[in-house]
C-alpha cells in the first residue's frame, strides 16, 4: 500500500477542493459584488451579468454538479432580485430565458464533468490499491512456496536419517529444521508486535 499513499501525496489537489469553505466564502463575495456591480450599472447591465457566470464556474468544479446548481439558482435569484427593484422591464423574455439557460448550463454542464473527473480519479486510486494488494499476495504466496519446499527437504532427510537408524542427527537436524521454519514464517507473516516468542534453540 506505500505506492499507492504516495500516488495520493503526489496527487494534486486544487485549493477550493482542499478548502471549500474559502471557496464558499469567495464565490459569495463575488456575488456580491457583480450584485452591486449590476445595482450601479447604467448602460453595462447586460455585460455585467455575464459576470455571475464566475461565482458559478467556481462552485461547480468546488463542488460537483450540486455546487453547480445551487451557484445557477444563486445567481438567477440575485439577478431577478435586481431587475424586480429596478423596475426598468428593458429585458424581455428572450433575455430572461437566455441568461437563466446559460447559468444552468454552465453550472451543470462544469458541475457534472467535476464529478466525473474525480469519480475517474477515486477509480483509477482503488485500482492501483488493487493491483499493489495482488502485487503483496504474489509475494506472500512465493515465499509461503520457498518455506513449504525448504522445510519438506528437510524433513525428507530426517526420514532418511531415522530409516538409516541414524537418530541424533535426525533429532538435530528436525530441531534445526523447526528454528529455520519458524524464521522463514516469521519473515513472510511478521509476529505481532508485543507477542512473546520462545523460539527453540537452534542446534547446528
């Protein structure tokens, strides 16, 4: 799993994914001020609200498709707000539906590649988490092979041993066996940290 920690460490991450709420705090300020900047606006109005699109933009890649939508009805409300208090009636309803589609647009269209991009993004992490724990059973499963194959030899030349009425060294050598064994174990499935081991002596 160290691979894929560092995978992650290395993973850049842009500021409003680590600190929403300063991306809260700032896609507000700019409402507020392309607010005020249509409130005081006289002839640039209409250029003025293209600007609530930047609030939006920034919400929708914070926050994915929701963040999106809720920038898009943020700023329909705020300008409609605007235009009701002022009571000019110079945009009609092309205007209304033009400006309420393109904030809905931006903010879903941007919301939802947002969260296919980090969607994409958690995949392609699980799977190299994946590959490293097949990677770690491979090797766990060859040196638990190693250990299996060593100890049977040794324990084929016991038998050979006893059958050639050859007992002390059979003992000897079962004894050696059972302190290499427990050390190739130990390799492959570390003991617990703590755990008491009394290992037998090993004879050579």
């Amino acid at each position: 799993m160290g691979a894929v920690r560092r995978n992650r460490e290395r993973t850049w991450t842009p500021w409003y994914r680590t600190h929403p709420r300063e991306a809260v705090v700032l896609a507000t300020a700019l409402f507020a001020l392309v607010t005020l900047g249509r409130v005081f606006a006289d002839q640039s109005g209409e250029a003025v609200d293209i600007l609530y699109s930047l609030p939006v933009a920034l919400l929708a890649v914070a926050f994915g498709l929701r963040g999106g939508l809720v920038g898009a009805t943020v700023g329909l409300v705020l300008f409609a707000a605007v235009e009701i208090m002022d009571g000019v009636g110079d945009i009609d309803a092309t205007g209304w539906l033009s400006r309420a589609a393109g904030l809905l647009l931006l903010g879903v269209l941007l919301g939802r590649a947002t969260d296919q991009i980090e969607e994409a993004q958690r995949r392609e992490l699980d799977a190299q988490a994946q590959h490293q724990r097949l990677e770690e059973t491979a090797c766990r499963q060859a040196s638990a092979l190693e250990v299996s194959d060593s100890i049977l030899q040794h324990l084929t030349a016991v038998k050979w041993m006893i059958e050639q009425g050859r007992d002390e060294e059979a003992v000897a050598l079962l004894t050696s066996t059972i302190a290499i064994g427990q050390d190739m174990v130990g390799e492959v499935l570390p003991m617990v940290q703590g755990t008491p081991t009394d290992p037998p002596s090993r004879v050579r």
